[in-house]
C-alpha cells in the first residue's frame, strides 16, 4: 500500500483507527487467504469496518493504491535497465502506450527533456535474466519506434535500493 504524506490531504481527515490501519499495513498485507480479516483480528476491528475504511481512504486520496508488487529479483529477473528515448514530443503519448503496453517493461512514463544535454522524454523500464537480454528487449523497443526514435541509451541499475513510501507509527 502506498500511503500519501498527510500533509497533501486537503480535506481528508484521518482518525485513530484509520492510523492503525495503515500502520498495519503499510509494510505489506498479511501472505494468507484472507488478509483483510487477519488486519481486523489484530486490531479487533469487523472486516467490513476495515474493508470500509480502506475504500473510503482511498476514495480521498489519503491511500494511493493497494496492489502488488513482486520482487523480480526473487523471480530470476536479476538486470534491470532504464532505457530511455527520444521521441517526437507530438507522438509520446500514443508511442508511450506502446511500449508501455509490452510485457517485459514495468513501467513507461514521460519525462521533461534538459537540452542539451538530455534529450530523453520517454522511459521505459526493462528488467531482463541477464544483461544482454536487457539489450534484446530494448531493440524490440527501438524496432516498434522505428523512425520516431531519434536515440536511446540504457542506464543499467548498479545496485538495489529498496523503495519505500511514508511510514507512520
């Protein structure tokens, strides 16, 4: 679950039990059959009282999504690169779809360009087993952009951060 800083809720308000919520589950829902009544049964809340509130932080933006995210590292994905393009600023969001569509990129997403130095406006993140299939991938990309892509590079990660959002006690 990704939490928004409070400071950015406009409007929402959260109470104590709301807070206890995410507390409980800001690192993660429980790896059982039923998550939802486990959170409940720690904080002996109903389910549906907790299911309730879930939904109505994240109707106000208080909670951004709930989903899932695996660790691709775990799962044999061990080189990851950030290809980026330069492509025709006219043409991003339709060439975004795109390649945001294939299923070996985790992420597509545009960028501002700094000229002229950095002429990239596209990412795409492209994780592979091995670096040269991390390659493979991205000319797979280059083809599908044909003329519209006026340049790439990969920027290979070097090492792992581990990514986290708001964390409240």
């Amino acid at each position: 679950m990704t939490v928004k800083p409070l400071a950015m809720t406009e409007t929402s308000e959260i109470d104590a039990i709301d807070r206890q919520i995410i507390a409980a589950t800001q690192s993660g829902l429980p790896l059982s059959r039923n998550p939802y009544h486990d959170i409940a049964r720690q904080l002996d809340l109903d389910v549906n009282d907790v299911l309730q509130r879930m939904q109505n932080m994240l109707d106000n933006g208080i909670i951004r999504r709930i989903g899932v995210i695996p660790n691709h590292y775990k799962l044999g994905y061990k080189s990851n690169g950030m290809s980026v393009w330069n492509i025709p600023e006219e043409k991003i969001s339709q060439l975004g779809k795109l390649v945001g569509a294939l299923d070996f990129v985790s992420h597509c997403y545009q960028r501002p360009r700094f000229l002229p130095e950095w002429p990239y406006n596209l990412f795409a993140m492209v994780h592979g087993k091995t670096h040269d299939e991390v390659i493979e991938k991205v000319a797979t990309i280059a083809a599908l952009l044909g003329d519209d892509n006026r340049g790439h590079k990969i920027l290979f990660s070097t090492k792992i951060l581990k990514k986290t959002g708001l964390r409240i006690r």
